[in-house]
C-alpha cells in the first residue's frame, strides 16, 4: 500500500518548525474595530456590553467562488441571531490584501476575519507546514478525518500563539496542474515546463524534482503573467482554473495529477477577539464551522461542475496521470526537507484511518 510505502521514506523526518514563504500582493485596509470600544489589554473575553461591531473578512478569490458565499451566508445568519448586533462584510478578490497581507494582518489586528489557504499561513504558525507535503493525503476523506479529529482540532487551538484564533477549517481542493501546449502524464512531461506556484518552498521544490521550472508569485499577477507568456503553466484546483477563465489564458490542457490537497482555515485576529464579548466569541465560533462544512459540500459540488466547463470550453483533461511517477518523483523532496517537519504530527497524520 502506497502509505505504507511513504512512511518509510517518512520516518526519517524530525521535528523542528518549518518557514516557508507564501503569496504577496496588495496591502490590507484597516480593520473594523467595536464601535466605541477602548483597547483592553485582559485575554478574558468581558460579558456583553451592548454595543454593536463590524467585522471585515477577506478573501482572495472571486465573489462565486465556495470561500465567498459560504462566508456571506455566514455572515447572513452572525446578523440574523444576533438580532443585527454583529455584522461581517465579506470582500473578495485580495481587496484588504493578498493571502500573506491578509495573514499578517490578523496577527497585528488590522484585519478581523480571513478565509485562506494554509500556506501563507505557515509563515507565521511554521507546524503548518506539513500540510504542503505531496501526495500527504490518500483522499479527501482521509484529509477530513485528519482535520477534524485531534490533528486538526490541536491546530486551530495551538494556532493561538501566532496571534491567530483558529475557528474552522474548510478547503480549496486537490490542486492540478495546466499549461497550453501539452498532455502531462509523467513527471517527464513537466520538463523545462514554467509554472506559476506559490510562494511555497516545499511547492518549488517538488516541481524542481519534476524537472519543471517553478515561479512563485501572488495570483494577483499570475493571469497577467500566464496571457503573456512569462510562464507556460500553474497549479491549482479545477474550480480556480473554471473561476478564473484559464482557457482564456492560454492553458489549454490540466492534467489531474491531485498533488496536494489544499486545506483552508477560517482564521480570526485574536488581538480583536479577545476584546470581544463572550456571547459575540460564541456566535462567531459556532458559526464559522457551519461555513466551514458548508463550503466543502460547495468546493466538492462546485469542483465537479467546473471540470466539465472546463471540458465544454476545449479545455483537454487528462485523467490518466502515472501518480506513482509522481510519488517516486518527490523522494528527493522528502529528503529535503527532512528535519524541518513534526515527525510526530507527521506520524499521526498517516496513521489516522
């Protein structure tokens, strides 16, 4: 069985924290904060007080994307049971900033609320990491069950120390690879191929290992970047290639090669929440795992219906990639990277059946 397979090559890894870096782009806006609240330096949350807050949440994806309405109905039910005590105003599209701005700014409190990937997020809680590893997860279910269960539910308390209230997790999808000149089914395919990524180190090495040429930028300048030619490819989920209109950028074929699974958080300043009243803490947490749940039915729904417009505009899907050629093609990046992952978080993730 290929996990077990895995975990030899995986045993090897010892526990230290991993910097990686993630997405830049634009700067965020100032957050919202209490109307009328004065800076309070307790970490108990204090009892209701009455007044009425505003919140910002932000995202960097498109206003029909699962991340975008998952958090307007969140926010729709936040305004309805508090009786319009709490409103949250969702914008998308990096407009308080990209990923890592919008990361940052949670930590220093001048952005409220994100919805994100886990990658910028590891420049600032390192143990994050981990989850960047290709071919980590043998499924969606075996993701699910690893962040539900202890693994990930430590994660969103342990993420307190990073400044960062870790309310929910939800998800961006298995991400693949497209480009406009070929049929990928090997590594061998990627060859001198330019791709887009993230600004991930564990990402660019695994497609160094593939022999392609990686190019980390923001996804704000990506499709710019992909029209004219500056790249030949990128990686992301089917429903950001459907979103995004890439059959117009050039990238005329996606192989699924499923090469991470691209989990995603709904994160909170702590800085703001711990001046929050108890009861505006609760509503917000309880429902941001309703979206949570929410947007994965979406992003699952939504995934499915995005692979077959990409079909209906010419795009060629190519379904029958060698993923064991794949998983031999990252040895060298486990090897990598061995010593800079939690090898005891490591050992439970595969473990978890």
């Amino acid at each position: 069985m290929m996990k077990k397979k895995w975990g030899l090559v995986l045993s090897s890894l010892m526990s230290v924290s991993l910097l990686l870096t993630a997405c830049g782009g634009g700067g965020g806006q100032q957050a919202a904060q209490p109307s009328g609240q004065a800076p309070a330096a307790q970490t108990e949350a204090p009892s209701d007080d009455g007044k009425k807050y505003l919140f910002k949440a932000g995202h960097s994806l498109t206003e029909d994307h699962p991340y975008h309405v998952a958090m307007k109905d969140m926010a729709k039910r936040v305004e309805e049971k508090s009786q319009g005590k709490v409103k949250i105003e969702v914008y998308p599209l990096s407009q308080l900033g990209a990923e890592r701005e919008l990361t940052e700014g949670l930590t220093l409190g001048t952005v409220d609320m994100v919805i994100t990937s886990t990658a910028p997020v590891t420049n600032f809680y390192p143990k994050l990491g981990v989850l960047d590893l290709p071919f980590l997860f043998e499924s969606r279910e075996h993701a699910y069950k690893v962040l539900d269960g202890k693994v990930g539910q430590d994660i969103l308390k342990d993420i307190e120390s990073a400044n960062i209230v870790g309310l929910a997790w939800a998800e961006n999808g298995f991400r693949h690879v497209t480009n406009g000149s070929k049929v990928v089914k090997t590594p061998a395919d990627l060859q001198g191929m330019k791709l887009r990524t993230q600004e991930n180190q564990i990402h660019l090495a695994a497609f160094e290992a593939m022999g392609a040429k990686p190019t980390p930028m923001a996804w704000t300048e990506a499709l710019t970047a992909l029209q004219s030619g500056v790249v030949d490819g990128q990686e992301n989920p089917a429903i950001v290639a459907n979103t995004y209109k890439l059959f117009d950028s050039k990238q005329t074929h996606m192989s699924l090669t499923g090469h991470v699974y691209s989990a995603a958080m709904i994160l909170f300043s702590k800085p703001v929440w711990d001046k929050l009243p108890a009861d505006v803490q609760t509503l917000i947490a309880e429902e941001a795992k309703v979206a949570g749940q929410q947007e994965r039915e979406l992003m699952i729904k939504m995934e499915e219906e995005s692979l077959k417009a990409l079909k209906d505009q010419g795009m060629e899907i190519t379904e029958d990639v060698d993923k064991q050629a794949f998983r031999d093609a990252m040895k060298p990046v486990y090897e990598k990277f061995a010593g800079q992952i939690d090898q005891d978080l490591l050992n439970e993730i595969l473990n978890t059946k």
